[in-house]
C-alpha cells in the first residue's frame, strides 16, 4: 500500500495501478489458506488495494475503472461497518463524476458522504468537492455558498493545499460571474 502511494506521489500512476493489481492477486492466491481470524484482515487489505488502485486509475483517465474499483471497495467497507472508510470512498467517486461530466450524481454522492460522521476534515473537503460539481452545473450561487462554509473549517483546521485547491475553484466561480 505505501509503495502504490509513493507511485502515485511520485506521478507514476501505471505503476501504481500495477502495484494495486499484484496484490489483489496475491489475495487471490493466499485465500484459500487463510484462517477465519486472517480474513477480516486480508478483506480490509483488499479494499485499501482497490481504492489506491481507483486512484490510480482516476489519475490517468480511466473514470469508468476507478468508479468500479471504489463501488468494489466500498461494498467491503459498507459489509464491514467501516463507515469512515465508505464515505471517504464515496467522496472519491464524487470526484470521478465530476470528470466524467456527471456533476449531479457527484452531488448526490457528496451529500451522502460525511452527513453522519465527524472527520471536519472529509466534510470540508466534500463540500470543496460538491462545489466543482455545481460548478459545473452553472449554479454559482450555491458553489459560492458551499465555498463559504469549506473555506472557513478548511483554514480552522489548516488544511492549507485544500483550501489553495477550494480558492481556484472559487476564482472560476468569480470568474463566471464576472
């Protein structure tokens, strides 16, 4: 996992992808000799390797994979109880639709995302995420409303890059309003 990180931190993301694919076989392979106490283990494994690998995906322009490999993913944190990690999936595949054009579904996703939780950080970077969705959707008013409440938890928090990232979007909003 930390090597399928350091591929993407590095650009290399086909190698990440790579990466992501060997050990899902490995998982594959080691199944039927784990015990019952492995397997919740090798099942938190797998769906770490897949999300790095819906990243990875994602980073190269294959949308269509990554929204398969997250869904995958996140059904095993979904069976597991997990609900930080589904939801932190849940915003990613908000970010694949927003690059597959699909900024109405990205909202439903970003709406789901955090409501229950209480990572400040995920609901802040949701709500960043749900702005380039209305961007896109040409509701200004409400991107500049959401960028409103994101900026102020992001820079509490100190979540500089976030923020950097949420204030060009907040630049293109102006933009468009002119």
């Amino acid at each position: 996992l930390g090597r399928m990180y350091a591929l993407d931190e590095l650009g290399l993301h086909s190698e990440a992808a790579d990466a992501a694919q060997a050990v899902l076989v490995e998982l594959d392979r080691l199944a039927p000799r784990l015990g019952q106490n492995d397997q919740g283990q090798a099942s938190w494994l797998r769906a770490a390797a897949l999300e790095n690998l819906g990243v990875a995906l994602g980073l190269t322009g294959q949308h269509d994979r990554a929204l398969a490999a997250y869904s995958d993913a996140q059904a095993i944190h979904d069976e597991a109880g997990s609900d930080d990690d589904a939801a932190r999936i849940s915003c990613n595949r908000g970010v694949e639709l927003v690059a597959l054009g699909r900024p109405a579904e990205a909202l439903e996703e970003a709406a789901a995302c955090w409501a229950d939780l209480g990572d400040h950080l995920g609901r802040a970077t949701s709500e960043a995420n749900a702005m380039e969705a209305e961007l896109l959707l040409g509701a200004y008013a409400r991107a500049l409303s959401r960028y409103e409440g994101a900026s102020a938890q992001l820079s509490t928090l100190g979540a500089w890059p976030e923020l950097c990232r949420l204030q060009l979007a907040a630049v293109r909003a102006y933009a468009a309003l002119n």
